[in-house]
C-alpha cells in the first residue's frame, strides 16, 4: 500500500463530547459564586464533574483560582 503526503489541509475540528456543565467562569469576577442545584442524591456525582470541569477551566488560566464545595442544595463554585 502507497501512502501519499500532503501539504496545506487543513485538520477538521474536532468535536468531543459536549459538557454537561457550562459555567460562565470566565465573566465571575473575585467574590462572585454559581451554585448549581442538585437533588441531594446526585450531589456526590455531580460535584466531582463541576470540579473536573472548573481545573481544566484552571489549567488554561493558572492564575485564576477557584473552590467546588458540596452544599446542602447543590454545588457551589467561588472566585478567589
């Protein structure tokens, strides 16, 4: 089999899996919180996906901080 190289093609973007969770992290300013209301059966799930969701938010600007806390209704996420 004969493979052939090319140059100049553009790589189609890539879709992934859609979040679950879009927060606006980007607009909170320092103080500002989300809470996200959860029945308290999902919270221990859920918690664990806003908290992965707002680290790679992290990640791509290192020197913005965040905490995800378990509330008794939900799930809050604070600007430090």
């Amino acid at each position: 089999m004969r493979f052939e190289i090319k140059e100049g093609i553009p790589m189609p973007a890539s879709t992934g899996k859609p979040r679950k969770y879009d927060l606006p992290l980007e607009t909170m300013k320092s103080g500002d919180s989300i809470l996200i209301e959860l029945p308290k059966t999902k919270i221990h799930a859920e918690v664990k996906i806003i908290r992965n969701f707002v680290l790679r938010f992290k990640h791509e600007n290192p020197n913005i901080n965040f905490t995800v806390r378990m509330v008794d209704d939900g799930v809050g996420v604070w600007k430090l």
